[in-house]
C-alpha cells in the first residue's frame, strides 16, 4: 500500500484571515500613547511646588528692595558679565 502526503489548501484560510485583519484596522484606529508614571508625577509636583517657592522668595525680596541694594547689583552684574548665555546672545546680536 503507498501512502501519499496529506494536500491541504491554505489558500482559504490565508484569506479569511487577511480579511479579519483589515476589519480589525479598521475598528481600531492607531494612535500615539504616552504612560507617565506615579514616581514621574510626583516628582513633576514636587519640582512645581519648589519653584513656586522660590518665586515667592524672589518676589518677597523684590518688594522688600533687596535687589535695590549696592552689593546685590554688583553681584549680579558680574554673574551677567560671566554668564556664557549673555555671550552668546552678544555674539548673536553682531552677526
């Protein structure tokens, strides 16, 4: 007795399962997802409330005039002459 290989045809097969994978496309439209985690969160909270702070802090000193004093501007003068930031916008500005 001579036994011959099993035929099978894929070919249905191939193509229900290509139609269902249109059908799903289509139902559900791709979309970009962005998952921020709660130590993410938290963080991002805790940097905000600290700069609030800070900004307090600076508009407490600025209606008490500290920024007014001669040793402050001076001070702040050299750090802006220092600043790499205000070099580069100088160098910026004469092209």
């Amino acid at each position: 007795m001579k036994i011959e290989g099993i035929k099978t045809s894929l070919v249905g097969v191939y193509s229900v399962t290509k139609v269902n994978k249109k059908a799903n496309k289509a139902q559900t439209p791709q979309s970009d997802k962005l998952d921020i985690s709660r130590e993410a969160k938290e963080m991002a909270k805790s940097k905000n409330a600290s700069q609030k702070k800070r900004l307090d802090e600076i508009r407490k000193r600025i209606a008490e005039g500290y920024y007014d004093r001669e040793d402050v501007i001076r001070e702040i003068a050299e750090r802006m002459i220092q600043s790499t930031d205000l070099k580069d916008y100088i160098d910026k500005r004469r092209g």
